[in-house]
C-alpha cells in the first residue's frame, strides 16, 4: 500500500471519518447508511495534468449539484503524484448510485479510461461514526 493510501486508510479507520451535520446524534449501531469508500488510482504520467483537471471539474459540479455526496477528498503522493486517492462518502446507496449515473460523472469517467492505469475501489467501514470532517478554507 502506498503512503497516502495508508495514510487515509488509517485517518479513516482511526478517526471514524464521517461527514454529518453538526450537531446530529451519533447513529445507533446498524443505522449508519453511508457509503464510504477509498479511491486509489494511478494515471498515467503523460496525462497527469488532463486528469487532475477533469477529476477537479466532476468534484466541484458533485458538490454543486448532488446533496448526497457529503466528502471528495482528493490527494496525491508529493513523490508519485500520479497516485491518487479519493475519499468518497456518500449519504446512502442511493445518493452513490445517482451520482455515478450524473451526466458530469459519466463525462469524467469516459474522458478519464485511456487515462488511468489502474483503479481500486475499498468500502470502509467508519470506526467512530460520530466524528465530523470539519470544513476548511485556507
């Protein structure tokens, strides 16, 4: 596993990292149907610059437009910037399945497959539902 894989891994699995309104009751064990999950991806070098341009559009419009995608948080490794990981959580099975039928996902996805050199999705499991992904604006 590469190092911001294990790293998000490890802030996911330590710190429970879950998107909820501030505010909101912890969920009842069982209750909790967000879809967490880990993107890792390597692009190709050559099309580096394209695909972190249409990565950035497709997560700015999902924001935008798509209430149930709670986090995008996109990094890649400072020494192999071409790998990529993503942190998706969605509100519900539901929210997923919309936004990866949304017509900016699917833009991204066809103008991206001669980009990537592999993809691996990870489901995760949040060990402390509870904790906030605080927002950030530097």
């Amino acid at each position: 596993m590469n190092g911001i894989a294990a790293f998000l891994g490890a802030a996911l699995l330590c710190l429970g990292a879950a998107a909820q309104p501030a505010g909101a009751e912890a969920p009842q064990p069982g209750a909790d149907r967000r879809i967490v999950r880990l993107a890792r991806i390597e692009v190709h070098p050559q099309h580096l610059q394209e695909y972190r341009r249409l990565a950035a559009e497709v997560g700015r419009a999902s924001f935008r437009e798509e209430e149930g995608v709670l986090t995008l948080f996109s990094v890649a490794e400072k020494n192999h910037p071409e790998r990529i990981v993503i942190l998706e959580i969605y509100r519900d099975e539901a929210a997923y399945r919309r936004h990866v039928a949304s017509a900016h996902f699917q833009r991204y996805k066809q103008g991206t497959l001669h980009m990537v050199k592999s993809l691996e999705l990870v489901d995760c499991d949040p060990l402390v539902p509870e904790m906030l992904i605080k927002p950030f604006r530097p």
